[in-house]
C-alpha cells in the first residue's frame, strides 16, 4: 500500500453533507479513480445558525438536535471527523454560554472531533470546557511572517491553516519547521493580497447575529443583512483562478507539497453551488482518465436520491 497521503477537508456540515457523503463513498467503492493516497481528513463547517460560526454566512435554517446527531454520527463512523469553524472575529464574553454552540459541542464531544478556532476568548472557553477536541489555527489569522507562522505552529493546534497568501512561496514554505502541521487552502476564490478579506470575515459574523437576533423578531422588526460586494473576485471560480500565483495546481499538490511534507489541503465552499463543488472535488482528487464517468455517476446519484432535482415538462394533450 501506498504511503502517499493527501488529506482533503471537505467544506460543509449542512447543504454539502449529501454530496460529500456521496463522495465519500464513491471514495470507498471506487478507490481506484482517485489519485495516489486521496483520504477524506474532515467534513468542516456549522450547523445553521450558529454565533460562534464565521468565514461563511451558511443561511437562514437552524438544524434540529436529531439532524446535527445523525450528521456527526454518520461522519464519525466513515472514521472522518467534524471540524467546526468557530472563526467569528467578533466573540464576546456574553457569547460563550450561547446554548445552541454549546449543544453541538456536546453532541461531538467523543474525542474524535476538531474545531476551527480564531477568537483567543473563544479558544481559552473551549479548551477548558471541551478538551477532547483537537484544535486547528485559522487562515481568518492572515498570519504572513514566518517566524510568526511558526511560532503558531508551535501552538498546541492539530493543524494551523496557511494564509492564501504563502501559497507557492517556496522561498518561505522551505523555511515551516513543522511542514506536517500546515494545511493548505487549495482554491481560495480571493484575488492575491485582497485588501478586503479581513473585512469580509467580520461582515460574515455580524450577518450571522443579526439573523439569529431577527428569529426572535417579529417580522417589521427584523434588521435586514449587510449586504456586501467585492470588487476583487466576487463571480471567481475554479476556471477563473487558476492563473493566480496563489492557486494550487493539482499537479503541485503530489510534485512539490506532498514530498515538502505538506500534506493537508483545504477546498473552499461552504456556500458554493453544488456544480461548482463537484468540478473542484473531481479537480483535485481524480484521475483525469475517470472524472467524466465519476462525475456521471455523482450526479446520477444526486439526482436519484434527489438532493438534485431535475423538471420534466408537464403532460400536455393533443389535439
């Protein structure tokens, strides 16, 4: 057996849970169409809505207790774990005792699971209360000194996320003392050096409060979204950013990161379209001789299943 090991985190723990256990089961039966050493290393993400949640805006639905359990418990018994992105730049004291944040962790608290942390207010919470997790540093840092990175590194954290960045920048990658502890964000849609990207996070997070704030409004009293607009990339895609300097050919991912002792890799979409996330996923961890028929076959089976659903006309009569 093969020693080559590429870990691929997998956005999403609400709208991508269908595709993603999809993907890893055609993982399971059909090893052979994916690339040498492809495992599945995490599902991450948050069950809506959640004020400790942050990156992604990830909707309006809140997950009932049984569908957050079965979530948890079919990912856990794949062997893969749950990885909360608890990433909200904004955490208050107030926020910690925040009773649906607190139930997921309860729900997960096996030893198996990980979270996502950036708040050092949240971290020292979640430490003392849940010490069963394993605990990863966030990109949301944009830590892009490396005498700082590996200070981070340093940290007690499982993995510590790569600023975008640092992709490619093999003058610094060489000098990651710990190269086994890094995860790479593979497809980042941010145009290089966004100066909005800080921003966008605390947007997302004040997004999150206000919708689970106007769940106990009536409705003339709701507050509506911030809205927001990026002009550095808002309608990028797989396609669009593959000439970035910070964006990471599959190829790369066996010839250079994995023999450098990177081998982590984190794909972008908690809120992506399902097509979009099946063109990335088939990118990144198939064979090109059997991504057509593979992703034949996903779609086959969303559609069956129907988490795709596809309009037929409707019977009509003649004459």
């Amino acid at each position: 057996m093969s020693e080559v090991k590429a870990r691929f985190h997998l956005p999403g723990l609400r709208f991508n849970y269908p595709l993603n256990m999809f993907w890893i089961t055609m993982l399971e039966q059909y090893p052979e169409w994916f690339r040498e050493g492809v495992e599945i290393g995490s599902c991450f993400g948050e069950f809506p809505l959640s004020l400790w949640a942050g990156g992604r805006f990830a909707g309006f639905d809140q997950c009932d207790a049984g569908y957050i359990k079965a979530v948890i418990k079919s990912l856990n018994d794949k062997g893969i774990p749950i990885r909360y992105t608890w990433t909200n730049p904004e955490i208050t004291k107030e926020d910690l005792d925040d009773p649906y944040c607190n139930f997921c962790m309860d729900c997960a608290n096996n030893g198996m699971n990980e979270v996502m942390i950036f708040s050092p207010l949240l971290e020292k919470y979640l430490r003392n209360r849940y010490p069963r997790f394993a605990y990863n540093s966030s990109t949301c840092k944009e830590i892009k000194d490396i005498d700082a990175l590996n200070e981070e590194i340093s940290r007690n954290y499982k993995y510590v996320v790569l600023d975008f960045n640092l992709n490619n920048r093999w003058d610094l990658l060489e000098k990651v003392e710990h190269p086994e502890k890094l995860e790479v964000l593979v497809n980042t849609l941010c145009v290089p050096g966004c100066p909005r990207r800080g921003a966008h996070y605390v947007q997302e997070a004040r997004n999150e409060r206000i919708a689970i704030n106007n769940r106990k409004l009536p409705r003339d009293k709701q507050k509506p979204l911030i809205p927001w607009h990026c002009e550095y990339g808002e309608e990028n895609n797989l396609y669009t950013i593959q000439d970035y300097p910070t964006f990471i050919k599959v190829d790369d991912i066996w010839e250079k990161y994995i023999p450098a002792g990177i081998t982590n890799f984190k794909i972008e979409g908690r809120t992506a379209s399902m097509f979009s996330l099946i063109d990335t996923y088939s990118y990144f961890m198939l064979k090109p001789e059997h991504a057509g028929f593979a992703r034949q076959r996903l779609i086959g089976n969303l559609v069956h299943a129907g988490v795709i659903h596809v309009n037929r006309p409707k019977p009509g009569t003649w004459p």
